[in-house]
C-alpha cells in the first residue's frame, strides 16, 4: 500500500497561523505574506485534502469541523519539530532585545506576547527589566506610560487604557448594581489618575456611604493578589492588567461600566543603538497583538 503524502510544511505553517488568528490578514502579517498569498496557500492545501478547512466571510474566517479536528495534529507536529531543531541544531547568531517596561506589564500583558514572538523568531531572545530595576545602560526598548493624553499621535503610540472593576469570580458576578459593591473593601492603586471616588461620584450619595471602605496599595499586581485573598474588589487598567485577571482566576464586574483612563502606553525606541529591522518587526508585533483579547 502507497503511503499516504504528507501536504506542503508551508502549507501547513499557514494553516495554523490562520486558524490561531482566524484571519488571512493577520495570518499574513506574523508569516511576512499578503492576505492574498495567504488565501491561496490554504485553498492548495484544502484542494490537496479535497476538503474545505476555513468558512470565510467579510472580515473573518473560522474553521469547518474537519479544520478544526485537523489543527491540534498540525499544531503538535509543528512544534514538535522546532523543538526537536532547536535542540539538535541551536543558533548561535542569537539577536538580543532589551525592554524595560512597568512590573503590570512585565507580570500581565507581555510574557504571553514575548513568548510568542520569541517561538516565530527562534533566532530572537528578548530580555526583560521591570522599570524601577533598569540599570544605567539604555534599553533598546522600552514601553513608558504618559498621563497626558498627547501620547495619541506619538510614532510609537501602544494602548490607552480604561478601568474596570475586578473581584473574585463569585463576587462579580452576583454584584447587579454599584449600590452592592459597599460590602467589599475597595482597592485603590496609589499611582493611578483615576480611583474609586472617580467612579463613585458617577452614583449620588455613594461617596459619603459610612459604610464605605477605600484603601490604597502600591501596585496593580499587589491589588489582584488582595483581591483573589479576600472580600475586596479592585480598579485596575485594561487591557494592560487583563492577562494577570485571567491567570488569578478573577473576574470583571460586567454591571459596573468601565471608567476611560487617563493617559496612553506608547513604545520608545534607543536613538544611541543604531537602526535595528528586528526592533521595527517586534513593534510593529506588538501594535497588532494591542487587539489580541489573549
């Protein structure tokens, strides 16, 4: 008996780059193709497999059920083999990237992004310094947070942010209107702009309830870990905390709205290290994962 081939490896790489964005445009990106090379990639591995693996539409694809029992042997596969040539064939010519960023980012929203970045680029190792800890040397790169609103139209303009309220997951979900949040210790992070009496003048007479309880801690990371410990619910950033909300196991309090913050993360290059093409790719990485709800 013949065996059976195996499709293209490319064919293959395109294939789980589409399905993980469910996305040819996004898909194109992270693999330095066009949306169109992208689409035709997949449609000769779907005319070798005799199967369809992708329903588009408009503005997004999903996968069909044969695509989607497909992808976890293609996703194994694939990653099985970089690990096993990293292994048995380790790069030397190894390009470092410093990045210096706040300690919310460096515990939430970065180590997922940098560890998928680092696994496209196996040439690629990106050490990362918690700002209060950044040494006299300049950093290639690093993620500031400005207060001011100016940082809009700055090149290398990351996120703004909004705050929500967080709590552990049976307590925000049981919450159905601002009156209730008064059973809870409320946490206010010292350095932000916006804080717990921001939110509360928006309901008449909750800021002078006795009943009230704020507290300031030094911290967002310091905040949520109070929070999943004890009765208490906290005012934290988004999207730059969601990662850290998700791994705690906490939730947001979908009855209270969010508060729009004050102030934008942004990306600042070193002028003193030279024009580096890696730097552009992983900002311009960055900007694209900004939209990325993982």
């Amino acid at each position: 008996m013949q065996p059976y081939r195996i499709p293209s490896l490319n064919w293959l790489r395109v294939f789980d780059a589409a399905a993980r964005h469910q996305s040819f445009a996004s898909a194109g990106r992270e693999l330095n193709m066009s949306a169109a090379a992208v689409s035709q990639q997949i449609l000769a591995l779907e005319t070798y497999l005799r199967k369809p693996l992708f329903v588009r539409s408009a503005n997004r694809v999903r996968l069909t059920l044969e695509g989607n029992e497909f992808l976890p042997t293609v996703q194994v596969s694939l990653r099985a083999i970089e690990a096993k040539t990293a292994s048995l064939f380790p790069r030397k010519d190894v390009e470092r990237i410093s990045l210096v960023a706040s300690q919310l980012m460096a515990m939430s929203w970065l180590p997922r992004r940098l560890g998928a970045f680092e696994r496209r680029h196996p040439s690629v190792r990106i050490d990362l310094i918690i700002e209060d800890m950044q040494r006299h040397t300049e950093p290639d790169l690093a993620i500031r947070f400005d207060h001011g609103m100016s940082t809009l139209s700055h090149p290398g303009w990351l996120m703004g942010i909004t705050h929500v309220v967080v709590g552990n997951l049976p307590d925000v979900e049981t919450i159905g209107n601002a009156s209730e949040i008064t059973d809870y210790r409320l946490l206010d992070v010292r350095s932000h702009a916006v804080g717990w009496n921001t939110l509360l003048t928006r309901y008449p007479g909750m800021i002078d309830e006795p009943g009230l309880i704020v507290e300031s801690v030094d911290t967002t990371p310091l905040a949520l870990i109070m929070v999943k410990e004890s009765h208490a619910l906290a005012l934290v950033p988004w999207p730059a905390s969601r990662n850290l909300v998700q791994a705690l196991g906490l939730g947001v309090c979908k009855a209270i709205p969010a508060i729009p913050g004050l102030g934008n993360y942004y990306m600042e290059q070193s002028t003193g290290h030279g024009a580096r093409p890696i730097i552009d790719r992983f900002c311009e990485y960055l900007r694209d994962m900004e939209h990325d709800p993982a």
